[in-house]
C-alpha cells in the first residue's frame, strides 16, 4: 500500500514538469528583438543646487517593439543626458533618443538611429495573458552579448506602488526567480510576452503588464502623449456599522468605501469632496476595503480603474452624498510630480534656488529631504514632513510651492544669520511668497527701502538683508563659494 501511494504521488507531479521541459527556449528567436541599454546621467546636488553630479553610468534592457523602437522601464532613464543600444551580435554601440517617457507608470519609448543599424530589429507583441500559478521565461541581452534565460513563478496580481513614482499601478508579483532580475527584461508565458519586469528582490519581481504596455504605446503614438489617470483623493475602509449609521446609509448598502480627504490635483479632485462614499466606478462595484472583483484578477484595488483611463476621458462615479445616492461624472486627470506643492521627484529638471547675499532659497521636494538618509522620513524637520505628508498634492492658486531658507553661506554681511536654515518663507518684502519665481519679482518691490525683509512660519526670526552692500557681498559670495549663477529658475 505504502508503495502504490508513492507511485501515484510521482505520477501526479510528474505531469507539470513535463510541461515546464516543453516550453520551447527563445533565445534565438529573441536574439533581434532584445538590446542592452547603456545610459549616462547626471543630476544636480540638493545642497548645492547650482553644482551638477558627476555622470554616473546604468545599465538596463530593452525590448523592440517597432523597427527601429525600444521599450524599457523610466527609472533607469532619470536625468539621462545620453542613451546607447547594442544589439545582438553587434559590438558598436546605436545612439537613442527618448521619444515618450512616463515616470508616473515607469515607461519609456525609445528611438534607435536608424542609420545605425545594418537591419531594421523584429518587434515583441505584448499579449494581454495572466495564469496564475504559471511557470514564466526571461529572457535579457547581457552586457557581454549574451542573451540569457530564467524562470519564475507568477504568483498574483495587485495595485501597489510605481517604485519609481507616487502612483498606484497595476503589477504582476513573481516569485522564486531563478537568477536576479534587471529592469526591463522581457517575460513569457506560453512563449509569448507579457510583461517587462520593473522591480526585483532575491525572493520577488514584478512586471508592468501586457494591459499597460500596450496601453502606453498606443498613447505613445499618438502625439501629444496626454498620460493616464491618477486617483486624487484618499480613503480609508467602512467597516464600522457606526460609521454606516453616521453616514445615514441604508443596511442594504453594504458596500462603498469612505473618502478622507480630496486633493487639489488628480481624478476626483474636482468632483468628490470628503465624507463621499465610492459605491461604484463605471459600474464596478467597490467593496468597504476600495476593492472590485476582476475577471481575471479576483479582488484588485479600485485604482487600477483609474490608472487604465486616459487623461482627458470621464469616469462615471456612483457615490452616496447626504443621505442619499447620485451618479457623477468625473473627469480624469494625471499628476505631475513638477506640480505638486511638493514634488516628489524632478527627474531631467533643474532645481530651483536663489542666492541672495548668502541666504540661500530652495523649493521643498521630496529629492532634498531625502538628504537625510535612510529613514529621513523620521529625520526631516517635522515641519517639513508635515508639508510633504499632508499637503504635497494640494497646491492652490496662492500658493504652489514651499520656499524654504535652505541655509546661509557665512560672510561678514549677514553675521548673526549664519546659523538660520531649513526655514518656510511666508513673506518677502511684505509680499505673501506663493513661488520662487515670485520672490524674484518681489526684490524689485518697495524700491525705497534700504531693505528686502524676509519673514518666516513658526514664528522664526525675521530676516533683514540691506540692498546697499548686496551686489558686492553677491559678487564676494560668487568668488567664495564658486557659484557660477545665483539664480536659476525655471522658465516653464
């Protein structure tokens, strides 16, 4: 009896790896469809915004998916002041260009020179598949020239955060892969492609789906590229019966989930107000966790509706108001990190300062308080933590960014100021500062003071720069500290 139950049990495994050895190996068929990717980049110093980094080199992969075009992750494109391809078998590297880059869903096309290349590359179809459970291929175009290949397992699909963005998309989660995983590689189900992994770790990968890759691209040919939609507002569960009461919802209505707060930016922020309930979304019914039941993905975060929208379409909305329900029509709308009160990135951009007699301004972004290290997020100056949890994605007409005094560069002219820093401005000469380039316009106001007055929050000290000794403590400033421009900010 023991033996005949072995027997079965080997008999019942036996079948999966069959299947898995009969996968067919794609290397060669990918051999003109996979490049490697070299990018150079350079970013600018967060405490010495007018200081450039040195070029720091990445490398990435890339999959065809026209002639003479690439796909990869954005990520590794931040602040690239050049891109290079190699192909397969070819050794001389094929100048590129970024034609579309999304860094709220971590995308980039890219355009290969022509020229540059004796045969035009065979394009990858990305195919719209999920089997969870499913053995997958990878496969990757290695510096050395060689196309390598691994397995993982696809274990699930979920709304989780962009790795390199604020934005919630959706993802495919991998699991025991079998060798460590690159941004971009390409990986298979049934021999077809059906996802590019965007992130890794030694237990987990994660792939952009076939759904959103395809998404991009069609977008991506059709100029201006508009983007997708970002949810703009914040909820949290409505399992409290009490709650339920509170909110005068019938006990039939067991479903919807709460909105805590609405942005000033974002889908919703126009349309929904807080104490809203989010019954539906086109018809998808939300439960009391913003979860809706997919076809193919069982239960998946209400955020995958918006993110798979165009910016520019309208969402229909069925929500319970003041006792009552009502459908609304919303518009939906991306997010620009470069427009948040407090961006959250500014890749391939400049930032901003001035330089006025050694008092340095800055704007607040998540780029410098990252300054602080690892866990900065406990570190930073809690009035600082307080504007990038709170109101990050709420900038108004009066006020769109956070000046900040990031610190003073010692001369005799501001003694008694040197150990001011990490300050928000709130008025510069009089004139409430809604933006740096603001606080340019406001050095030519009250022409006849002796003084540009600078006051801050929390009740700081107030700061009084005299006008007459500023141009040569700006010019002692320069030479000192090496700073070629005093200002810089930018013209968009």
């Amino acid at each position: 009896m023991n033996k005949i139950a072995v027997i079965s049990i080997v008999i019942a495994v036996l079948p999966p790896l069959l299947a898995a050895e009969a996968t067919s190996d794609l290397s060669e068929p990918m051999q003109d469809s996979l490049v490697h990717l070299e990018v150079s980049g350079a970013s600018w110093e967060q405490l010495q915004p007018w200081r450039q980094t040195g070029i720091n080199t990445v490398g990435a992969y890339g999959n065809a998916v026209g002639p003479y075009e690439v796909l990869t992750t954005a990520g590794p494109l931040a602040d690239a002041v050049s891109v290079r391809a190699r192909r397969y078998d070819q050794n001389e590297y094929i100048p590129a260009r970024i034609k579309v880059i999304d860094y709220e869903y971590n995308l980039c096309l890219l355009e290969l020179d022509s020229s540059s290349l004796d045969t035009p590359l065979t394009p990858l179809e990305f195919v719209d598949k999920f089997s969870k459970g499913s053995d997958l291929w990878s496969y990757r175009l290695d510096f050395g020239g060689d196309i390598t290949k691994a397995r993982a397992n696809l274990d699930r699909a979920e709304v989780r955060y962009s790795p390199v963005s604020f934005v919630k998309t959706l993802q495919y989660v991998l699991t025991n892969p079998s060798r460590s995983t690159g941004a971009g590689e390409v990986y298979c189900l049934d021999d077809e492609p059906i996802g590019m992994a965007c992130w890794s770790s030694d237990a987990e990968v994660g792939l952009i789906p076939a759904e959103s890759i395809n998404r991009f691209l069609r977008n991506a040919q059709n100029p201006p590229y508009r983007g997708f939609g970002a949810v703009g507002f914040e909820t949290s569960n409505l399992l409290d019966p009490a709650v339920r009461n509170y909110l005068k919802m019938p006990d039939e209505i067991r479903h919807g989930v709460y909105v805590t707060s609405v942005y000033t930016m974002g889908t919703g922020s126009s349309e929904l107000v807080s104490g809203d309930v989010i019954l539906s979304i086109n018809s998808h019914l939300l439960n009391p966790y913003g979860r809706y039941r997919h076809e193919r993905y069982d239960r998946i975060g209400f955020e995958h509706l918006i993110a798979q929208a165009q910016a520019g379409e309208t969402m229909t909305f069925r929500i319970f108001r003041n006792g009552k329900e009502e459908s609304v029509d919303v518009k939906v709308r991306n997010i620009k990190a470069e427009d948040m009160l407090v961006p959250y990135y500014l890749y391939d951009k400049r930032p901003e300062y001035l330089v006025i007699g050694g008092f340095v301004f800055q704007t607040l972004t998540r780029d410098y308080m990252t300054m602080w290290g690892e866990g900065w997020q406990g570190r930073v100056p809690p009035h600082l933590y307080q504007y990038y949890r709170e109101h990050a994605f709420r900038p108004t007409e009066q006020r769109s960014d956070i000046v900040l005094l990031s610190y003073v560069l010692p001369t005799e002219a501001n003694l008694g100021y040197h150990q001011l820093g990490r300050l928000v401005v709130k008025s510069f000469n009089g004139i409430k500062i809604r933006s740096l380039d603001q606080m340019v316009e406001a050095m030519s106001n009250t022409p006849q003071s002796p003084f540009h007055v600078v006051e801050f929050e929390l009740e700081s000290p107030t700061v009084v720069i005299p006008k007459a000794s500023l141009p040569m403590t700006n010019q002692l400033v320069r030479e000192l500290y090496g700073i070629s421009e005093l200002a810089y900010i930018d013209p968009n």
